[in-house]
C-alpha cells in the first residue's frame, strides 16, 4: 500500500528535525571511556562487587578508565534525618558526581527475593534525572548483571532494565547471571575460568564498543521533538509575559 497524502498538519515544522548521517561523523574524544560500575551487596564477601572488580580488570585492558562506587554509608533516599533533598551528604554528592563523569556504566546486583536489593535500587533513587541543567544519566551506555545463590535467574536484569530505561540510559543487548556465585570465584576473590567468566568478557566488550559509538553523540541521540516543542512553547511563553 502506498500512501499518497504525506501531509503532517500536526507538526511543529520549525522543531521537526529529518535524522542525519552527518551527526555521527562528528568525533571529538581523545580520552579513555569513562565507566562507573555499581554493585548491590555490602557482605565482606560481596559477589555482585567480586562480579565488578572483575568487570573493571576487563574494562581497563579494553582501554577503559573506571571507578567503582563503595555505597557503605548511603543514606536511605528522601531520609531527612541524614540527608537534604538538595543531596549534601557526602556519599550523595560523590554519587551524583560519578554519575556525571561516567560515559558508561556497570549495574550488578544480587537477587533477593525475586529482585535487585534494596541497596542497588537506592543507588539509583539518589540520582535525579536532572541535575540543574545536567542529566547526569541521559544517552549513556549501561551494562546489567547479577549474581544468584542458587540457580540461575533474570528477575533482578529485567528490573534493572527497566531503571536503565527510566534513567534514558543505552542498555546493551547482552547480559550476565551468574548463578551459584559462591562456586565461582576462588578464595582470594578472583573468578574462575567458566562460561559465566566468559559472559562477562563478552558484556565488557560490547559496553565497550557501545560507548566509544555513542559517547561524542549522546545529545543527539536523546534530542526529542516533544521536548523541543516543550520548549519553544516554554520560551515563547515567557517572551509574551514580559511584553504584558
């Protein structure tokens, strides 16, 4: 079927854009990919943080530069007791910075009756999804696992999924579950060769080559027309209020 009437009376033509090649030609950064991993268990022997720190081996010998985020002492969001809905708590503040600097970032998380911890969900309740003018999360790239106690489970990725979209985050196609996690790493912490290793080697790699695509471009990637319409309107709006 063809169709003839290609008419678009409903849109805002000035703040209508035709995607453009072009855009994606244009590469600036010199500087290593800058990758922030989050893990979601405080127990001395943490699996979701053995996952991470195996991660950011991977990552540096990808050509990456990566921070992980200790959340021991995050307060519990929206706690006034500790913290300021402004965020001046000390754990806070260093969060939401590394959440600015990332260019990408790592979500590993143990499942606890059925889903991600409480600690992995209030790492990202602390994070607005805009910072004054800054979004600290918006068109970067993400990579989702998560350690099991028992057999092998997806609940807590799909959760986590669904954050990384609320967050406008680039989630990866891939994925890793590591099940019986307490088989797979040896007593000082280092994780065995097996094919659990071998997914992760494959997530790491994909992160990698998501974020060095979309890095230079993720303002592009998540310009939106409604929110360029919003915006003219906006700007309009206070222009005729100050001519009254």
């Amino acid at each position: 079927m063809t169709i003839s009437d290609i008419s678009l009376p409903n849109v805002d033509h000035e703040q209508f854009r035709e995607p453009n090649q072009s855009h994606f030609d244009k590469k600036t950064s010199t500087h290593k990919p800058r990758i922030l991993l989050l893990y979601g268990s405080l127990r001395e022997r943490s699996y979701s943080r053995l996952v991470v720190e195996e991660s950011a081996r991977l990552l540096k010998h990808m050509g990456a530069e990566t921070k992980i985020f200790n959340p021991s002492g995050l307060p519990l969001p929206d706690d006034p007791s500790h913290v300021s809905s402004d965020g001046d708590h000390p754990k806070v503040k260093e969060l939401r910075e590394l959440m600015t600097w990332s260019e990408g970032q790592v979500w590993c998380s143990p499942e606890r009756h059925g889903s991600m911890t409480g600690i992995m969900k209030a790492q990202i309740d602390w994070v607005p999804l805009s910072l004054g003018a800054v979004r600290p999360t918006q068109g970067k790239t993400l990579a989702v696992m998560q350690v099991s106690g028992g057999s092998q489970s997806f609940n807590a990725l799909n959760q986590m999924r669904v954050l990384g979209r609320w967050m406008r985050m680039i989630t990866i196609p891939n994925q890793s579950s590591v099940a019986k996690a307490f088989l797979e790493f040896e007593e000082n912490g280092r994780m065995k060769p097996s094919a659990y290793y071998n997914r992760i080697v494959d997530v790491m790699e994909e992160l990698m080559k998501f974020t060095l695509l979309t890095r230079d471009h993720q303002e592009y990637l998540v310009d939106r027309y409604s929110e360029r319409v919003e915006t003219a309107e906006q700007q309009s709006e206070r222009v005729n209020q100050r001519s009254i």
